[in-house]
C-alpha cells in the first residue's frame, strides 16, 4: 500500500466517521469499515479505539476554539471576550457533535488531545480570570461552574428542538446564563 493509498483510506475513515455522527450513530470501528468499504484491521491500524476516531474528528474544532480563545486574551473588553469564547464554545458544540464528548472526557487516548484540551482549559480559565478582576461576574464563580453551565446550555437547546432551531435557542439560553453570571 502507497501513502497516497494510506492517506486516502485514512480521510474515508474520517469521513465515514463524520457522517456517523452527524447520523447520530455510535462510532463502532466494525460498523465504520464496514460503511467505508475498508479492511477492519486497516481502521484499527489507523485509528485503535473508537475514542482515537472520535478524538480525530474533534480536533479541527479544538484547534479552532483554541486560536480563538488565544485572540480573546488580547481583546481590551474583557467581557466581550469572555461572553465572544463562550459563544464559539456553543457554535462548536452545535456544528461537531464530536467536541462535546471529547473536552468532557476524563482522559484523552491521542496525546495531542490532552494537551489542546489543558490549553483550551488554561485560555478559559485565563478569560474568566480576566472578567473577575475586572469586577464584571459574581463572585465564587469557578471555571468548573461556567462548563456545567454551559453544557446546560448545550442540553437544553438540543433536548427538544429541531437542528434548525438550535442556534437560535442556545444564544438565548447563553444570554440568559450571562445575564445572570454578570455582576450588576
């Protein structure tokens, strides 16, 4: 097999695994060779667990959030920023069913997935750091607090709303979430 070949097979995979998620189906290594029309052991060569998969298709937006939060630490308007990050949070949420999972896993199977989840941990918590010294959300307000919120957020705009209504009701409950988390 030529790395052309390899690389091929490796984006099917990916695709393949795309679409699952967006079918809303479980990623099960068998089912996705299957599908993608490609040896079980040539997946499991490229991808060894499920969870590398899923990783894989996460990291595109990982990477993106990430660059975003970088450029809301330079932003002067600290709330902006703040609400700005937790805004592509949701965005990203609601475009790769694969983001959600993989930042709340406990572990991470691809080295570089733990290390841009600890980024984008260390960027939030630097965001938020910003809009507590700045006076501008209540107090005893922890990082680990605004992610449930947020998840919440995710949650309860996804549980009984169609994909088109989605958008519309996640800034909705976002704004609502802030409002409260805004000191006055």
């Amino acid at each position: 097999m030529t790395r052309r070949d390899a690389a091929r097979n490796w984006q099917h995979i990916v695709d393949t695994g795309r679409a699952f998620l967006a079918a809303d189906r479980p990623l099960r290594l068998n089912e996705v060779a299957r599908e993608a029309s490609i040896g079980v052991a040539t997946v499991y060569r490229h991808f060894p667990t499920p969870e590398a998969l899923l990783e894989t298709l996460a990291r595109p937006s990982l990477e993106d959030l990430t660059v975003r939060a970088e450029a809301a630490l330079h932003d002067d308007d600290a709330w902006a920023a703040f609400t700005g990050f937790l805004t592509a949070g949701i965005d990203a949420q609601l475009a790769d069913a694969a983001v959600q999972p993989v930042f709340a896993a406990a572990t991470h199977e691809l080295p570089e997935t733990g290390e841009l989840v600890t980024r984008l941990d260390a960027l939030a918590a630097g965001l938020l750091d910003r809009v507590r010294t700045a006076g501008l959300i209540r107090p005893g307000l922890e990082q680990a607090d605004v992610v449930r919120l947020m998840c919440g957020v995710v949650f309860a705009a996804t549980v009984h709303a169609t994909p088109a209504e989605r958008p519309a009701l996640t800034r909705r409950y976002l704004d609502v979430m802030l409002d409260g988390l805004r000191k006055s």
